[in-house]
C-alpha cells in the first residue's frame, strides 16, 4: 500500500515546483529583483546626441562598452555630426577607432551611413525601425537601442548577452534571439521594456556571468530555480 503521507508530501513537492517553473511567475520574481537592484539606470554608452549613440552602438558589436567609451570620448568633443563624418573620409575615421574591433568595417559602415543621413536625411537620424535597419551596419538590435535610449520608444533590445541570462532565467527556449526577444516582449509589459533590457545587462555583468554564475548562485537563478544542481547550458544567438 502506498504511503498516504509520502504521497501527499510529494504532491506538494511537485505543485511547488510547477509554480517556480511558470514563466509568468519567475519575470514577476526577476522584475522584483531587478527593481530593487537597479532602482535607477543609467545608460553604459556614453553619447553627445542621437547621431553619436547610432555610432556608439554600431561600433559595440564585438567590443566592450568600455573600450568604445575610451575610444570615443576622444572624438565626439569635435566629431559628432553625419557631416563631420562625411568630410573626414574613411581612412581618417579609421585612424580615430583603430584600437576598436573590425574598425575597418566599422569605418565603411560609419561614412557610408553619414553620407546616406546627410544626403537623404538632412542630417537626420530616422525615426522609424525600417528606415534604421536600412542605413548600413545597422541591424535590429542597434535599431532598438537607438529608438529605446534615444527617441524613447518601447523597444527590447536583445543581444548576446540577454539572449543567455533569458535562457537561463526560463525565460526563452534559446532558439534565436528573434524567440527571446518575442518571449520577453510577451512576459514584461511594454512601459518596463526600456529600463528592463538595461537592467538586465547590468545584472549580468554584475551578478549572473557567464563564467561564473552557471545560473547556479546569483539571486535571480536561486529564487526561480532553488533546486538546480546544475550548470544551465544555453544556444549561443
């Protein structure tokens, strides 16, 4: 006969684990968390206008923000307009961002894009996610922080490194960072998506890492998942 008293206690066991594994539940816990650790975010990018920011996002691909912030804070005081740019021709804008990674990408994508801004925009950084995307070493990603940090819009800007703490979190199955993004848009409601996205990557760096946390010991990983043993294995995007 089995054990009333084992059974029920299992029940039990298992009824709580089934609540920690509801997605719902565990983005109300980690916005709680986030909340309280960040009640107030600055932006890791350092930028004089909406221009620089486009080009500081641009040149954060496969780079620190710290490196781009050392490297920029020696241009933008005199360079931080589309035409500034324009005049000063590719090989010179390399010789400013040579110490970034891919600068000579970097570079083509930066005059290429001021000659499009100055030419069909007036001078203009666009308003709209189409006509961001379209200008060159632009993707959605640079498109979203541009429209969340610079014009205000709700966006959700998704790189690699929110890509990983989502899957680790439950938050996604890791599939894309097309998925995540969808997912977090579904589970966080729209007025937190600005904040949120960079609270994250605070978090991240601070507390969950990728060498170091293994979504074994940071908070956030403890409160959603306090019987995992162990380390979480995420797709890279």
């Amino acid at each position: 006969m089995v054990d009333e008293k084992k059974t029920r206690s299992l029940f039990y066991e298992r009824s709580f684990e089934f609540q920690i594994m509801d997605e719902v539940q565990r983005a109300k816990l980690i916005l709680k968390i986030l909340n309280k650790t960040y009640p107030n975010i600055s932006v890791p990018l350092k930028s004089r206008n909406i221009f620089t920011l486009l080009i500081s996002v641009l040149l954060s691909a496969q780079c620190t923000d710290v490196n781009v912030n050392n490297v920029t804070r020696n241009i933008y005081p005199k360079y931080y307009k589309p035409n500034h740019f324009l005049k000063l021709g590719r090989k010179k804008i390399e010789k400013l961002i040579k110490k970034i990674g891919i600068f000579r990408i970097k570079a083509k994508s930066i005059y290429n894009l001021s000659k499009i801004l100055v030419e069909k925009y007036n001078g203009k950084v666009p308003k709209t996610f189409k006509e961001l995307e379209e200008l060159p070493g632009v993707g959605h990603k640079t498109a979203s922080v541009v429209m969340s940090q610079g014009f205000g819009y709700p966006a959700f800007p998704v790189d690699t490194h929110i890509h990983r703490l989502a899957q680790r979190w439950g938050l996604t199955n890791g599939k894309n960072v097309t998925q995540t993004e969808y997912d977090l848009k579904r589970l966080f409601s729209k007025k937190n998506w600005n904040k949120l996205h960079l609270q994250i990557i605070y978090y991240g760096r601070e507390y969950c890492k990728a060498r170091d946390c293994y979504g074994l010991t940071c908070k956030i990983c403890t409160t959603c998942y306090p019987k995992r043993k162990k380390p979480i294995k995420t797709k890279k995007a």
